[in-house]
C-alpha cells in the first residue's frame, strides 16, 4: 500500500495514508467485478456516531443520478460526506449519523469502469441486477452489516435506478439470495416520470416569474413533443425533444439554473472535485482514473425518459419497505408540482388513505423548514429553501427526514 502522503489544497492540508484511506475517518473501499470484465467501485465510511460499534447505527447506501454522475464524489464531497470540496470537514456529514456507502454506479461512472465499451449497462434492470451482485460480494466481505438495518438513499436519476434496485433485491433476499437487513427506500428529486415533470416545467416558470405568457406558450409546445413521444414509447425521439426542451427553457428564461432557479451557477464546483478525486485515486492506490460517465449517460439514452411509476407501485403493494420521497421547493429539473403528478397517479393499496392524511409543517430550530404526510410505508417530505440537492441547500432539513425514516436519532 501506498505510504503516508501530504495533500495540499486550497491552502488546507490533510493527512491520508493508503492503508487507511482519504483523512481521518475509518473506511473500507474496493471494487467489485459484477459481470466479467465490468467492474464497480465502493467506498464506505464507518459512523464517528457515540456509539460502541459501528454496526449500532444503520448502513445507508448512497445513489447518485446522472446517469453518470460519481457518488464518490459528487455525494461525498459535494453533499454528504465527511469532507467537503475545499477538503473542510463538514458539519452536517452524514457519517456521524449512520455508516455511509458509496458507490459509483452504474459501470464506467467514477472509479466503477468496464474494459469493453460494450460492457456497458443499457437499461434500469442491467443496472439493477449488478448491484444486486455487488451487494451480495460487499455483504461477503464485511459480513457484521448483514444484519444492520440498510436503507438507500437517492438522488435524481439515482431514485429512478434505486427503486428497481430496491424491488430487486426485495426479491432476492425473499428467495435467499442474498442475506441483508434491507428497510427502505428513499427518492430524492428523483427523476421517476420524467413527463410528468416535463409537462410541469411550463406552470412552474410562469408561477415564478421566470417567463411571460408567451415563454409560456413556446415551452408548452416543446413539452407537447416530449409528451407525444413518450405516450407512443418512442424514447429515443422523447430524449431529443427533451433536451429541445431544455434548450429553449434556457434560451427563454436568459439561463435559469435547472437544479436551484435561485442559483445563478451550479453549487458543487466540478472542477475542484478533478483536483480532489485525483488525489483520492493516489491515497487510495486505485489504478484506474475517474471520470463523470459520459459514456454511460449516452447508452442510457434509449431507457432515460421511461417512467419507473409501476415499479414504485409493485413495491409499496408487494413490500414492506419504506418508501419515502422528498423534493426541493427550487428544483427545476425534478420540480415539486411533477412529483406530486406522478404520485396522485400512482395506483397502490393505501393510496386513499394516505391522500386523507393531514400534511403537518416541521421546525426545525423555530424556522419552518419544510412539511411531511405519511401512512404507513409511504411519506413525501416537502423541503423549502432547496433545490435539487437537498442535502447541500438543507441538510437541517435533510437530518430531519433521515432520523424520520430510519427512527434514529443523531448523536
């Protein structure tokens, strides 16, 4: 293994040694080959929570979307992890609540790579059926988490690939296939009928002040097209319409942000995160580079715009798991009123009773922060003053839903 290095960055300096892993926390990593010559990669840090064995607190699996888009660096460094993009510890770091696992999926995103192009995963159910195997070899591997309540949390496109995930291996562990202690999932701005949100962005920017009745009328015609297409399952055609769409709304608006109409630049700094996983790469003696996944996002194309609302319904009416889903008031991309379309539309065995709920509003230090309904498995959480990525915009927010969903409690 590699011996002790110094990082200098931003004017911050860390210590990490190979053997141990990128600063001062307890960590494991390592790859995962889940169909030959495809490889995943797997980054997990052990909970710094008061407590007298990691095993005590849950395991929650971190998704990130894109397609392409590395949870081992935009969720750990950009959101949730211990260390933030200027390398600073970060507060709100998931891991003194819970153990936190990473993993750069689907193959060919972050560190994960495939040594043949056409080793790439091409639908939701490829993807699932990888990680199924490579829960199975982590779950071999560190074997104390196999009775540890598990949970995985997403984001974006993240939600649309963790919920065929979750069904799958709902599954699996029925038909003993896998052993683990799998509790829930959790969708976060996740891109779960993208019509659905297509066909609100036009409402939405009007409401905000973002275009005048005529912007209106033209992105309604675009988001028309996406609809059409989609409604005949010509994917590939909704895809293009779709970034049509996209185009024109950036165009109308002078630019709006997709992921905070407050922002007037994305939040996470992509290329202080080149700078950082480089680094990691050294610290965690990893022969392959990383990359964003462009390549990835491209043979997705044909499955991006296919809804996965069914797949959401088959586990709230075939399972117990928890599913619970939260969006930001300032997504543009996965907005609020798409969301709450495509759960009306949902067709599962508490759906009456869950619309009869009363919405309750939660404070969190005597400032509203945002408002939850739930029955039973099933909850939505809305969040104020966030967009996209809630737990980077409010993570006072985010720790409110994730104690909530697991019945655990910060320390």
């Amino acid at each position: 293994m590699l011996s002790e290095i110094t990082i200098m960055f931003l004017f911050k300096t860390i210590i990490v040694t190979g053997d141990q892993g990128f600063g001062p926390y307890l960590q494991d990593w390592g790859f995962v080959e889940v169909r030959d010559r495809a490889h995943m990669f797997w980054w997990l840090f052990h909970t710094t929570a008061n407590v007298s064995k990691s095993t005590d607190r849950p395991l929650i699996i971190w998704l990130q979307g894109g397609p392409g888009a590395s949870s081992t660096a935009y969720g750990n460094f950009g959101e949730i992890g211990p260390l933030d993009t200027d390398l600073n510890y970060r507060n709100s770091t998931w891991i003194r609540f819970a153990n936190l696992l990473f993993v750069d999926n689907p193959v060919g995103t972050g560190f994960s790579y495939v040594e043949n192009g056409d080793l790439y995963t091409r639908t939701n159910t490829e993807i699932a059926q990888d990680f199924l195997f490579f829960l199975i070899k982590f779950f071999e591997k560190l074997p104390q988490y196999q009775q540890v309540p598990t949970y995985i949390f997403s984001e974006s496109y993240g939600g649309k690939m963790a919920v065929e995930i979750a069904l799958v291996l709902a599954k699996a562990k029925e038909n003993r296939k896998i052993k683990l202690n799998f509790k829930g999932v959790v969708l976060g701005d996740s891109w779960i009928s993208p019509v659905d949100f297509v066909m609100t962005w036009p409402k939405y920017l009007l409401n905000l002040g973002f275009v005048d009745n005529d912007g209106y009328e033209d992105i309604m015609e675009a988001a028309l097209k996406v609809e059409k297409s989609i409604r005949h399952e010509n994917y590939t055609e909704a895809f293009i319409n779709w970034r049509q769409t996209q185009n024109l709304i950036e165009s109308v608006t002078g630019g709006v942000d997709f992921y905070n109409v407050l922002n007037i630049e994305h939040q996470i700094n992509r290329t202080k995160l080149f700078v950082i996983m480089d680094k990691v790469k050294i610290a965690l003696n990893l022969s392959v580079k990383w990359n964003e996944g462009s390549s990835v996002f491209s043979k997705l194309s044909e499955d991006f715009m296919k809804p996965v609302t069914h797949i959401v319904e088959e586990i709230l009416n075939t399972t117990h798991l928890k599913v619970a889903v939260y969006n930001g008031q300032l997504d543009l991309i996965v907005d609020t009123p798409g969301t709450l379309k495509w759960i009306r539309n949902l067709n599962y065995k508490d759906k009456n009773k869950w619309e009869k709920t009363t919405r309750s509003s939660f404070f969190i230090n005597k400032r509203l922060e945002g408002y939850v309904k739930k029955y039973e498995n099933f909850s939505f959480y809305w969040i104020n003053r966030a967009g996209h990525m809630v737990p980077l915009d409010n993570p006072a927010a985010m720790r409110y839903i994730l104690e909530d969903v697991t019945d655990h409690f910060q320390t």
